[in-house]
C-alpha cells in the first residue's frame, strides 16, 4: 500500500479524506523472473493465484476499498 496526503481546500464544504491510499501491484517492481525464485506448492498456488510467492498481492479486504450497498446497514 502506497499512501499520500492530498490538498485540503478550507473552502470544502465536505470534511477531509486527510491520508489516501492505493495499492501498487508487486510486477512493478520484479522487471524479469530471477533464477531460483521460491515457489507454492500446486495447491497454494491455486489458493493465491500465482506460482510465486513474490508476486502475491491480497486484496485489501477490510479496507477503503469494501463499500456497503445501499440499505445495507
């Protein structure tokens, strides 16, 4: 998760979102497979939706992200 501090106008007349985040995906940073890198098992790797542990990346649940419907309370 990457995190930043937008601009806050004291003219807004909604209150502030003060820390916004985002989340980057892990290829950004592996440019080529490097030799040797670690593996999950068969199942894991169906589990985690990728063969490399260094490419995974879970979903932020729990987080900003998640958004009730309407009506739900």
């Amino acid at each position: 998760m990457r995190y930043y501090k937008p601009f806050i106008s004291p003219l807004d007349p909604c209150p502030p979102i003060r820390v916004k985040s985002y989340s980057t995906p892990p290829q950004l940073f592996i440019p080529f497979q490097p030799p040797n890198l670690p593996q999950f098992t068969p199942y894991e790797a169906l589990k985690y939706g990728t063969l490399w542990p260094a490419l995974y990346s879970p979903y932020p649940y729990g987080h900003k992200y998640v958004r009730q419907e309407e009506g739900d309370a």
